[in-house]
C-alpha cells in the first residue's frame, strides 16, 4: 500500500493528523405529534404517534487538522 502524505494548504506542512467526530441525534416524541394524532384517531392515533420514538442516526466527520498552524481541512 502506498501512503499519500497530504500537506496542509496553508502552510504545507506534512504534520497534519486525521480526526474523526461522532454525532448522534436521536429523534423523540413530540407532544404535537401525539395530540394531533389523538384529536385526529383517538388513542390510537396516540400509539401511532409512538411509532417515530427513539429513532436516530449517527453521523461521522472526518477531516484533518493541521500540528502546525491549526489550520482544518479535508
């Protein structure tokens, strides 16, 4: 394998290091949702409203960060 040495666009400096976010939303109920769906359906309407709880998604950023100058990029 061959490994690709990026420097950094604004100094060119070879010191630059790969850092990876991890972000994760999660989705909840909504008072609306469950209100709208029980004026509209009933209490069933209400357990419909349940159906979208707990859901999320995880989301990863990676990108690199120039030692040198702090600059950040891709």
């Amino acid at each position: 394998m061959n490994k690709v040495n990026v420097g950094c666009p604004r100094c060119g400096s070879l010191n630059v290091n790969v850092v990876s976010d991890v972000t994760e939303t999660t989705k909840g109920f909504g008072a609306g949702k469950g209100c709208l769906g029980y004026i509209c359906f009933g209490p069933i309407g209400l357990l419909c409203g349940l159906i979208g709880m707990g859901e999320g998604k995880t989301e990863t950023n990676t990108y690199r960060v120039c030692a040198n100058c702090g600059a950040r990029f891709k």
